[in-house]
C-alpha cells in the first residue's frame, strides 16, 4: 500500500509565502483601541502551535504591532488536530485526507471571526464548498440495530436556535418529508418516538432543585425516555464529541436548552408563590428595570457576551459578513489542499510578520511571576532550560497542561482518544447505494455489531466531492473529480476510556478493525489502494457534569494568581470545534488590555453565556 505522503513545513512555508496574496496584509485590528491602553501589552506569549495560539499570535500582531509576540509548541510542527496528508494512489494521482477535523460549517454562529481570518490570509479563492440542497448536504444514516437507516437531515429555525447549526438545509422538500414520514413509521430505531414527543409536550419530569448540572443524557430523558436518547442522542454525541452522552454537561452543552428549562422552573415557582396576577405584575417591573439597567450593572459574563456580540456585528459589516453571506447556501466547506491551508497561511503570515517570533520543539514548563509580568519556564528538546519574561501569556494548550503549569490542584479534565482510519480505493462510489455524509453509531447497537467500538464513518469522498480532482484531458482549465472513494471510520471515545497507551490498537490493528467493520456494515470485500491512520491521543476536551463550575473556579484562581496577565483560549473551554477556537483567539486578544479578564468571563456566574 502506498504511504501518506507528510506535509513538509519548509515547503508550505516556501510555497504560501511566495504565493500567497496578503489581502489583509495592511488591515488594522486595533482601530478600536486606544495608544494609551496598548503601552502596557509590550511582550506577549503565546503558549500552543495549534490552531488557537497560531490564531492568536497572528490576531495580536495585528492589533498590538508595537508588542513582541512569541510563540511556543512543544513539538515540530504547527497547526496541531487540523493537518492533511496528501496520498498517492497511483497513475501520479494524489489525494487530500485529514488527520484531523474534515470540514468546518458553513452556518456557525462564530464563522464570521474565521471568515475575516480566510479574507486577511487571501485564502477566499482556495474555498471549496458543499451546497446545502446536494444529497451530501441532506443525507444521513444512523446505524441500528442491523443495517444503516437513512434520515434526510434539516435544520429548522428552532433546532438553530436551541441546540446546534447543522450542515443541511432548513425545510425539508416534499419527497424528503414523505421518506422521512415512512423512515419514522417503519424503522425500529424510531420505535417510541411519537410516545416521546407527546410525553416531551404534557409531561416531563422537573428538575431537582438541588441539581445545578447534569448530563445530556439525564436531561433529555426526562423528557423523551431513555430509548429515544440511547438510539438517537448517543449517535448524535458520539459524532460531536466521542463523549459518553450520561457524562457530558447539559449545562455547558446544551446552554439554551438548560436556560430555558431554568426560567421555566422560576416561572412555576413565582406563579405558585403570588399568583398568576402578581406573577404578570413582577414580569412587567422586571423588563422595565432590565430595559433602563447600564453596562455598569450588567454582569460580568453580560458585559463579555456583550463585547462578543458587537465583535461578531462588526465583522458581519466588513469582508466577512460579505463572505458569509456569499456561503448562505452552502452547508461544508474546506479548501483544495484541505484544512491544512489554513494553520499553513496562518504559519507563512506569522514568518513574515516583524514583531513575531516561533519556536517549536520548545515546551512551557511554568509560568510564575517576575518584575516585568510573568516568567515563563521553557525547556527544548535537550532539557535545556531557561526564563523569559513577558507582560501577558495567551495560554492555548489544553487545561490540563495550564494546571500543571501554573501548579494548580484541580481535579484534571476527562479528554477522548480517537483513531481516525482513512481508506482510500482505487474504485469509485463503494460505499453506494449509501451516498451521503456517512453514518453514526448509537451506544444501544448490539454488541456484535461493533466489537470494534466505532463511533461513526465518513463518507469523505461524498461529504467533499470537489477536492479531489484533475486537470481534465482537453487541458481547458477545467477539473474532474478523482475515481476514487475515500472511507474514515472513527474508532475509540469513550469505549476507549478505561484503556492503557499499551492497549491501544496499533496502525496495523486499526486498518483490519476499520475494514472488518466496512465489510459487515457496508458489504465492502475490496482491498484499498493506500491508507492514512491517526491516533489521536486525548485530543477531545470532554466537558462533564459541573464544567460550568469548575471553569469559574479556574477563573477566579486565574484571577488571584495573576491579576489579568495570564488568560487561556482553546478547545478546553468553550467549544471544541474549529470556529470556537479561534473565535475564542480573537475574543481574547480583542480585550487584552482590558484589567481583570482571564478569557473565562462567560462562566463569571457559573453558567455559560
């Protein structure tokens, strides 16, 4: 079989710093901040090579040009989860697989910050997108208990509202709703759905009110049952955050959805306490003391989504909002050499950058105090260590490594291993009649369905059609896609928790487990021409009950120790996906003259805003 052929950093930074057009090259992000505020950001760290810290190296240049910035990553290359690999498979044909994250959707709410990064970095014209109304778009499958069950997917305007921006259309068409009708009427996964439904609407359980947290699953529950949650909302989980569903946090998870359910709750109490009358009366006194309050009395985690807020309707004024809205029939989108393109241009901008400085294979072992600010302890690969001196640290390495820095005693955070298995075959279309996205796994598939412990597959060749294409043989300009099907099957999780390093599966061990697994889902016999395994070791932050809280008491202790100096951004905190990253970059170096901020301000009240 062919091997991956490894993205050589000396050649993509040769090649984006001489191709590259920097369109926001003179574009100034600190046209809101005052000289006088800036003096005091001098020299400024940023700790992590991944996505967030490239970010945020690259933001803060921007907006602070008379600061030093350093970054530093402990291993030899930048970008960290997001990375392609570029596979041969034969007749001089190359392939783009990802390592990491596949896609980034086009509709998230936090698009507009990676919007204006794409048209700074003149990266708009390497955009390949995946319309909203194509069959990858709408199509979905979720395995059970057998065989894989297709349900055409949509996004309606309350879904996007309370629970997540899915990659699909947001009606559905008429033969969409009949299918949809007779997949819900006929497939045994759906069993109990209408009971479910009409329990959710008359009847649910309240919640305790001791609880100040639970899991997803506990929380969905008590409103549609177990079996609705174990079939569907564990398929759901599994694909988003390789996390066990009766761990991870509603609070922090599904924030609208706990916020509603909250009022709620103080609704039925005030109404049992005054009346329905007193009840109207307090309702009418309370939107009138909100509608005259001032930014002086709003709450910390108020006034930090309010800043938030105005950034985002900013951006949606400028290229990015015109961006945007040029995508608003898109579903996916990546680029032609995959999502590679984006840490590699954020690389190649940070190169060129004066006041900009990039160390890997340097690892931050403490970050202390010294005249000047912090003092950070870094070693290389040679165990040599020294201090440097900054006046304010960016930490972006995941939170366990920021306690371990700053020798903080916390309970340390859960994370999910994942191996990530990438077929590739000569043949086109394998995986048909089952065109689509690809598919999930619930937990409540029988055992001998998946021994493996898959959490899903990836159509990848049907989720981005266009980006593996040729020169068309008439030499005209123009492109045909490749006749090949790519295939990922995503192994590991949280079936993988309780597992050794020393009991992972090895590369070897995860091709036979994904091909096992192809042949009895799939019906798939045929042999790939190449693969590309990536095990990713704790790579998942998984926020579990009480992350709320313990994000709030990292904010106070952040607070204490180092009075604003030092302030953390990343997967770890608000969202792990690859908008949330660098949305969370810019939030953070946007308000870095600010006094008194951490980047923990939305958990100020122990709740997620």
């Amino acid at each position: 079989m062919a091997n991956a052929i490894q993205p050589r950093w000396l050649y993509q930074r040769l090649i984006f710093l001489s191709n590259i057009q920097f369109l926001g090259g003179n574009r100034n992000f600190s046209s809101e901040t005052s000289s006088g505020s800036q003096r005091n950001v001098e020299k400024i760290a940023v700790v992590g090579g991944g996505i967030t810290g490239l970010a945020s190296a690259y933001f803060a240049s921007q907006r602070y040009p008379s600061a030093s910035i350093t970054l530093f990553e402990s291993s030899n290359r930048l970008g960290g989860a997001v990375e392609s690999a570029y596979v041969p498979i034969g007749k001089g044909t190359t392939v783009v697989c990802e390592r990491g994250p596949r896609t980034l959707r086009a509709n998230a709410p936090r698009a507009p910050v990676t919007y204006d990064l794409i048209q700074a970095l003149g990266l708009r014209d390497s955009l390949i997108t995946v319309p909203k109304q194509c069959q990858t778009a709408g199509q979905r499958y979720i395995l059970y208990p057998d065989h894989l069950v297709s349900i055409p997917a949509f996004n309606p305007a309350a879904v996007r509202r309370h629970i997540a921006y899915i990659p699909a259309p947001s009606t559905l068409q008429a033969r969409q709703l009949i299918r949809l009708l007779y997949v819900l009427a006929t497939e045994p996964l759906f069993n109990g759905l209408l009971g479910s439904l009409f329990r959710s609407i008359s009847f649910s359980a309240p919640r305790p009110p001791d609880i100040h947290d639970e899991s997803m699953g506990s929380f969905l529950a008590r409103r549609f049952g177990h079996r609705l949650v174990d079939n569907l909302g564990s398929a759901v989980v599994n694909g988003l955050y390789a996390g066990d569903i009766y761990r991870l946090s509603a609070k922090a998870l599904l924030p609208s959805l706990w916020k509603l359910e909250t009022r709620a709750e103080e609704e039925k109490k005030k109404i049992s306490q005054s009346g329905f009358p007193g009840f109207m009366l307090q309702s009418v006194r309370k939107s009138r003391r909100t509608d005259t309050q001032g930014e002086n009395d709003m709450s910390l985690a108020a006034q930090s989504r309010q800043r938030e807020d105005s950034l985002l309707a900013r951006l949606r004024r400028g290229p990015a909002g015109e961006l945007e809205t040029s995508l608003k029939d898109a579903s996916v989108f990546s680029f032609k050499r995959g999502l590679q393109e984006l840490p590699s241009a954020l690389e190649a901008a940070l190169i060129r950058a004066k006041n900009v400085h990039l160390h890997t294979g340097i690892s931050v072992q403490n970050i202390g105090h010294c005249s000047s600010g912090l003092a950070l302890s870094i070693s290389d690969q040679k165990k040599m260590t020294t201090i440097q001196p900054f006046t304010h640290v960016i930490a972006t390495t995941p939170y366990n490594h920021v306690l371990s820095a700053i020798n903080l005693e916390n309970p340390p955070m859960a994370t999910a291993t994942v191996m990530l298995v990438t077929l590739c075959f000569a043949a086109p279309f394998v995986n048909h009649p089952h065109r689509g996205f690809g598919y999930l796994i619930p937990n409540s598939v029988p055992a001998h369905q998946n021994p493996e412990h898959a959490l899903g597959v990836v159509f990848d060749s049907d989720a981005m059609p266009d980006q593996d294409s040729l020169p068309s043989a008439s030499q005209d300009g123009l492109y045909q896609q490749v006749p090949s099907t790519k295939i990922t099957v995503v192994l590991g999780g949280h079936w993988w928790d309780e597992r050794s390093a020393a009991a992972l599966p090895t590369e070897a061990e995860g091709v036979r487990m994904a091909r096992r697994l192809l042949r009895r889902h799939l019906g798939i016999t045929e042999d790939p021409v190449a693969n590309v395994v990536t095990l990713r070791r704790n790579a998942i932050p998984q926020y579990e009950v009480g992350h709320c809280e313990r994000m709030a008491r990292l904010r106070e202790q952040l607070l204490e120790r180092f009075a604003g100096r030092l302030r953390v951004a990343g997967a770890s905190y608000r969202g792990i996906g690859v908008h949330d990253c660098v949305f969370s970059a810019r939030s953070v170096v946007e308000a870095l003259e600010l006094d008194g901020l951490t980047g923990l301000e939305c958990f100020a009240d122990g709740e997620k805003t």
